[in-house]
C-alpha cells in the first residue's frame, strides 16, 4: 500500500507548498488537495473562511515538486464543465511530466453551490450528469476529437492539444453510491472513499463487485481512502472522519487498511498542528512512527 499526503487548502499558499515539498522529499506516493470553494456546513449556509482556489494551486505543486503524483480529490462536474477539466488536466500533466491524476466528483457541498448560483441537481440527474461528463473528459484527453450529443453536454469535432504526457492520463472517482460505482467500474482508472478500513472496505467490496458486473477486471482498479489520524489525542479533528489512538491502535488501523485491500491511504494534514512546519512535523512522526513499519512487516 501507497501514502499519501492531503494538505488542506485554507492555510497559506506557501504552507501548502512547503507541505508537499516535505512530503516529495521524504518519499510520500501523491499529494491531493480538496476542490471547494468555501468550508463545508452542511446546509446551505456560507462560511466564509479561507479557501484557495484548487486549480489555481495545482500548476505551483506541479513546477515544485519531482516525485510525487498530484491531483484534485476531487474536482465537481457541476462546477467544473469536462473541457475545462481536460484541457486543465492535460497541461499541468505536462507541468509534472506525467504525474497528474485527474480526480472528479459528481458534486455534493451545498452551501457553495448555492452561494454561486450553480445547480445542484437531484441524485439522478446528478449521476446522469456525471456519467456524460467523464466520458466527454476520458474522450478529449485520449481521442484527437471528440464529438459528444448527451443530455447536457454537447462537443461537437473539439481537439484537446497536446495530449498528457501520461497515456493514459488516469482518472479518479470519488463516489460511495451503487449508480456512481457502476460509473466508476466503468470509466475509471481509481476510485476514493472516506472511512475506517471496515467503513471503506464495505464501499470497495461493492465497488469490487460494480467491476465484475460491467465486466471490468477489479485487479485493474485503484482503490484509495483517507481519514484523519490523532495520535494520543494531540490532534483532534472531526471525531466521525478521525481514528484517536496509541501507537500499537493507529499501526493497527493502517494494517486493516492494507488487510482490506487498498491501494493507498492518504493522510490529510489539517489537524496535524497550527503552522506548516508543525504539520510537516507531525506527519513526518506519524509516517515514520505509524504507517512505515506497518508498510515494512
């Protein structure tokens, strides 16, 4: 099993970047970064605390860093129209010679959806809406043009020059619902979920089985999940998206991990401390304390 790093967005852009140039140089598998454009409440009340905006910070992670895969976890087709995404895709692709993934969603956060005026459909439509979307992405990043006549997106002879430099260029989908995950068995290259190694792993055994229905080979899908780490109760986060514990409980929540089967455990770093050099630290200790001799047995 992968790790990876997920620095979070409401901190400065330089703390960001230090960020994930710690985590190219230590040896981490990726550096995510989440795609809002406000926090999370709920409902659709605003926050209006800081937010970069993710597109605008991927092309920096790109230039500064060597190793590490990096990409949106994930970019909303509701905000996000698929030539945009490819085209976006596909030259920051060539920015990180060949280490972007594309991470896409169907759209969920309603406060800033509604705060922008962008549509938010119901379940339905909204997974109609996704499946049309990462066929017309997958298309232009692969074909030299794609016309595409759907319900909601319409592309009619586009080119999306040049292509990645990664062929293909994968796709990640972060989705939980049995519509979604016959979408992504059938489009993606990987797939991303919340949750403790029993909660994910339920979600990737139907993803699993997603793959065996549409005659997709599960072998070839990447599976990958997050959830905060708080070690002796030093960095408390939101008690339902955190696993508190000693040494020997957190070495055994990432063992479950790799027993279920993932691919890749991202570690997000926004409890991990009040600076950027703390949050290096601690996630430093926790890689070196925690997941590495768990990866060594």
């Amino acid at each position: 099993m992968k790790i990876s790093l997920w620095p979070n967005l409401v901190f400065p852009t330089a703390d960001i970047l230090a960020e994930a140039q710690a985590a190219d140089q230590a040896g981490w598998f990726g550096v995510w970064v989440a795609d809002h454009y406000m926090p999370n409440t709920g409902t659709d009340e605003v926050d209006d605390g800081p937010m970069h905006e993710v597109w605008g910070i991927l092309p920096a992670l790109a230039a500064t860093t060597q190793n590490v895969r990096i990409g949106p976890l994930v970019s909303p087709t509701t905000i996000h129209h698929p030539a945009l995404l490819a085209n976006r895709a596909a030259t920051i692709d060539h920015i990180a010679r060949g280490r972007f993934v594309l991470g896409l969603g169907a759209g969920w956060q309603i406060n800033e959806h509604n705060a922008y005026g962008i549509e938010l459909p119901p379940a339905k439509v909204l997974v109609d809406r996704f499946e049309e979307a990462i066929e017309v992405t997958r298309s232009l990043l692969d074909k030299p043009r794609t016309t595409f006549e759907g319900t909601y997106f319409q592309v009619a002879d586009a080119p999306c020059e040049p292509k990645p430099v990664a062929s293909p260029l994968p796709i990640l989908v972060g989705a939980k619902g049995p519509r979604m995950l016959r979408v992504v068995a059938q489009h993606a290259d990987e797939w991303n979920t919340w949750g403790t190694p029993e909660k994910a792993g339920a979600v990737r055994a139907k993803l699993l089985e997603a793959c065996e229905q549409v005659g997709r080979d599960p072998g070839t899908m990447r599976t990958t999940t997050n959830l905060h780490l708080d070690l002796d109760g030093a960095n408390p986060a939101v008690p339902a998206m955190t696993q508190t514990g000693s040494v020997d409980e957190l070495q055994d929540l990432i063992g479950r991990y790799v027993e279920a089967g993932f691919d890749e455990y991202i570690l997000p770093t926004r409890n991990l401390g009040a600076t950027g050099a703390e949050r290096i630290e601690r996630a430093a200790q926790l890689k070196a304390e925690i997941i590495d001799p768990v990866l060594a047995r």
